[in-house]
C-alpha cells in the first residue's frame, strides 16, 4: 500500500500538468509497473479529445511487457467509447493483473470500469490517496455531481476586508506578487467570470481564453480593453441593437439573469469552472445563493480604517453572527507581503 | 559564532519564562560557560523586583568556578544600581573573559555595561541574533525608545473583515480554541484595554491583573462583570459622583480623553504594555494616530456577506487605497478552524 501512495502521488503530478487543458475531461495520470515492480512507463491525460492517461502510458510500450505488471492511475478508468477506445479494454488486452486506483468514477457514461477489470480476473485497489485523489479533481466531480460549473471566487482586501474606497478606487491592494498569483490561479479555470461594474470601474484587461460579463443594461462599452482578447459570453436582460460587429462576443438574453440562468447556459457550453473575479454585490450573489465551490481570499497587509469603504461579500442581511455562512480553511499561503487563505464550503 | 546562537537561543527561551512578569524591566535570560566552554550555569529575570538574569546563573555558582569563562546574555548587562547592584560589576568580580550580547540596552540608566566590561579587559561579542533578541524585548525597547506603553490590537473577524451584525451580535465569530489563543496572548502585557460600548454590547468578564475602560460619559453599570476582578482603571470626561465605593476602581479624569493622554496616564502608572479588545471605533483610533505595536488578526472561515455589518476598523475616511495605512505581516498561525495573523507596524 505504501508503495502504492508514492506512484498515486507521480499520478497527481502527471495529471496536473495537464491543469486547465482537460475540460470537461478530468485531470488523470498513470503509472505502470512490470512484473517485478518496476516503473516501466508513465502518462498523462494531456488535453480534450487526445488519448486517456491509461492509454497515454501504455501505448509507449511494447505489447508484451506489461503482462503480470500494475497499472496505477488516480481516476477508475473508463468504459466507454468517446474520442478514444475504453482504457478498460487495453488494460485487459495488455495483461496487467493488477490495478490501482485513487478515486472512482462518478460519471454514469464513463464508469463500469472497475467491474470490467475485475470480471477480466485483474485484481483492483481501490482508495488510495483517495481524498487528493478527490480534490485533484474537485473539478470534474462537482460537474458530475451537481451538473454545473465549479464556481471560484477570488477576493483581494485590506485586513478590515474592504476591496476598495467608498469612491471606487482598489488600485492596488495586493502587491504585484500576489496579483501575478492570482493571475496564474486564473488559467486553471475555464473561464472568468466579472460584472458591468467592474469593468466600469476598473477597465481591467483579464486576459483569459473565456470571459464572462453580467451586464444586465449593456452599459460597457465594448471598446473597453476585456474586450479585446477571448471569447467573450455578455449576460444581458436588453437586446443587443444593430448587428454585432464583434465575432469573439456572444451575447445571452435573458428577461432575468439569475446566477442560476447563467449556470446552466454556461454549462451547456461546456463551461466547466468559473474563477468570479469581481465586487462583493457580483461575490455576494454567489454566497447568498451558495454557488461557492471555493473561496482565495488574498489579504493585503492594509488597514483602510473607514467602514465606509466597500466589503468584499454583501448581499445579506444578518441580525445574527450564527447567520453568517460558514466555509472551511483549506489552505494558508504566504506571497509576502500578503497573505492567501482558501476556503472551501463546509 | 554558531557555538553562541545556540545559546543565546537557550537565553531567549529561559528569559520567556518570564513573559508577563518582568514589567517594566526586559526579559532576559543568561547562560555561563566554564573556560573549557561547557555550561556551568544558566538563569532568568524572573519577576520585577528579582535579581537579574546575570545575578541568577552566576550566584549559583562557587567563586572561582566562571574565571576564564564566557556569559552569554540577550541584554547588554546593567551598569546600575537598582533594587540590585550592577551586574556588569558581578561578571569583572567572577573572573569571566568573555560576555556574549544579543541587544543593546538602550535605557539610558542602565546602559554602559558594555563599557565598563571593556575596560576591566573582559571581550565583548555583540549582535549575535540581535533581531529576535530585540524582538523579544519589543516592549521594553518600544518603552524605552518612545516613552509610552506598547500597543496591541487584538480583533477577530469574518472572512469579510466583521466584528459583530449591524444589531451589535457577535457571540462568537472565532471558535473556542481561538478564543482561549487570544486569552493567553493577553497574559503576555501589563494590561488590557476596552470600551464602555464593549462593556455595555457584551458585559464580557476579560480576566486580567489590570483593566483599562475607557467610559467618557461613565455610563457602564459598576456591577457589570468586568469589574468583578483585578485593578481597573476608568478614563472619564465626567467627574464621578459621590464616593468610590470600589477600592479596585481608580477614576482617571480629563476634559477630554485623548489617546495621548491615556498612554501618558498609564506609562506614568507604568503600565508598559496595552492590549486593546474592543469595537472598530477603539481600534481604529489607534490606528489612526499611529499608536500601533501588534496587530492580532483572528480570522474565522464565516462570511457575514452584509456590509451594514460592522468592521474591524473604523475611524478614517480615505478616497485612494493608497492611503490606507500599511503594517508587515510577521506571522500567520493556523489555529484550526480558524486563523491568527500577526502584524507590526512598516
């Protein structure tokens, strides 16, 4: 078993070198060993629509000299024909006898696998490492599970929470470390996710491959610099006038744009996570209805000491303390001279 | 030189056995290497009033057993008699060739010690870990250097940087285990310091030797629970009426209660070390006159997502972030579920 936790963990760090380039294909790695036990190959799931980790691993080798041997992968593989084959069935065809697995396949079309093998005669671990096994690709599980993207929040504030003055002004309260950080958290996800107001305010670029704006009124003006790389998806409750000049912006319509409309046109697009980068109404929305798969909290060590000066969550009203939503810490960071605490929902 | 770190790593550990109980003198702990370089001897300041840590190792010792050895000490020893006889005058006595300093005493009373060692033909190293010896001594350096007590701010908050609801609710925001944390934090300074609006929102207890309120119009109830214990003294603009009653209660009166006015009252009472429990308000006027040491930062994993929830920090109206005020970050604590942060000022 211990011998098993070291391959799990060259798995997870295969399979994160795939980060953000799987959707909506889970992050997976693999490990072979022959007969004797030793690593005879290795293989990642290295993008959508190429070949399986299992698959990726094997398939570097000659037909024979897996025979006897252990396949380790983080995720149970698959039983089923998409833009590939099932891994089940060359990992049968290649004569391991045994398979070792992190997590189990949630997904209804991919899962079957480990019966498969098992029916084979291939004897099958199960369960290890299986809680990072689990995170690594929380991801892909909350898509499975809750049929809808995984939801980011990121907030940048002072130690008395504020994310700006009263009149708007945030530039800046992070220092550029952490702001690069941030930016690299960014590419993890699908896509990116702010408001008219923001954009307004700020008039940030967000360089990202996807980007989605809530604007309800059409207010931005679309010569604005987020405009200028990405797919653009504008939530909208006013129908775009005149033509739409602009082939990277897609418009959606809605009588009302509720976080739940957006959830689900997102994920029909196949949108599978969303990093919210915006104000504490666009945070706030989120918590209050919670959509909240995980929080980065960046603390700058700043005081503004002015109530006044906006919060990063708001959208409720509490009377109580016990009312407040509660998270947990997953993570503490330090990117000094600031700090990254990161909660996920209890 | 390494030889030394190491022990004066043992003298920081000896001397903070003391913490709590020194005021106003330093802590400092002390170890006596024979001429050969084995320790002989080690001591503490233990408790104001009480022979200093030099006066400690080497009184344990026989007469001639240090000649020809070294002293290793965080403080630059004393040149001064004081309720004991200097202790720069016990290391020339003892025969010691060498005296190994972390700090400079910068008490101009005491200070010398270095001086006189000099010229006895006694080696003097000095510096060795001098930043964490100096760190050691923030309170007695921050006395000695700026003439008033040493201020610390001590808040728990949400995510969202608040201290209770808009209706005054904030039972609890932090867990127990973080909460007993802050309890023993207390114990490490002379005296804690809160508001009447604390006292009249929670009628907390808050155990200590010594409570400062600061109730302008007088109007806490006596009967409330923190002036159940310890010695208490009350900063009032109103001339209280009739006799005290209460032989642990001093009234401390001035036209008006400034921030200045309280620490010259308290350092004269020489209270040296302030740590400030109370509302945003409190907090915030120290921060916005400048009159800050330590920030501690309790964060609990809850978002209040209420901006008409009340901040940490109040005081200050700013139009840039810029203008924020700015601490470092010296610590960050996991105190599962929650978090402590620790700041000083820039």
């Amino acid at each position: 078993m211990d011998n098993y936790s070291k391959y799990m963990r060259t798995c997870f760090k295969l399979a994160r070198k795939a980060e953000g380039k799987t959707s909506p294909n889970p992050l997976v790695g693999c490990v072979v060993l022959d007969k004797f036990g030793n690593k005879i190959s290795e293989g990642y799931h290295r993008k959508y629509g190429e070949n399986h980790a299992e698959r990726d691993a094997l398939l570097k080798l000659d037909k024979d000299v897996a025979i006897g041997g252990t396949l380790i992968v983080n995720l149970e593989p698959c039983n089923h024909h998409g833009k590939t084959p099932p891994c089940s069935d060359l990992i049968i065809e290649r004569g391991l006898k045994r398979v070792v697995i992190s997590s189990i396949d949630t997904n209804p079309v991919a899962s079957g696998g480990i019966k498969k093998l098992e029916n084979a005669g291939i004897e099958v671990i199960q369960g290890v490492l299986e809680e990072e096994g689990n995170e690594l690709n929380e991801v892909f599980f909350t898509n499975i599970n809750k049929k809808r993207p995984f939801i980011v929040l990121k907030t940048a504030t002072t130690i008395d929470g504020k994310i700006s003055t009263k009149t708007g002004d945030s530039k800046w309260i992070t220092s550029d470390r952490a702001r690069k950080y941030a930016r690299k958290l960014r590419t993890k996800y699908d896509a990116i996710l702010t408001s008219s107001s923001t954009v307004l305010a700020d008039n940030p670029e967000m360089k990202h491959k996807t980007k989605i704006i809530i604007d309800r009124y059409l207010k931005c003006d679309l010569s604005a610099q987020i405009f200028k790389n990405g797919k653009i998806y504008i939530f909208t409750e006013k129908t775009p006038s005149g033509v739409n000049e602009y082939p990277n912006i897609e418009f959606i319509y809605n009588n009302e744009i509720t976080i739940d409309f957006i959830l689900e046109e997102l994920f029909k697009r196949k949108i599978m996570s969303v990093f919210v980068e915006a104000g504490g109404k666009l945070l706030g929305s989120f918590v209050k209805e919670g959509y909240v798969d995980k929080i980065y909290h960046f603390i700058a060590p700043k005081i503004t000491n002015d109530n006044s000066a906006k919060s990063a969550f708001d959208g409720d009203t509490i009377s109580l303390i016990s009312q407040a939503k509660g998270f947990k810490l997953v993570d503490m960071k330090k990117l000094y001279p600031d700090v990254l605490l990161t909660y996920k929902p209890l």
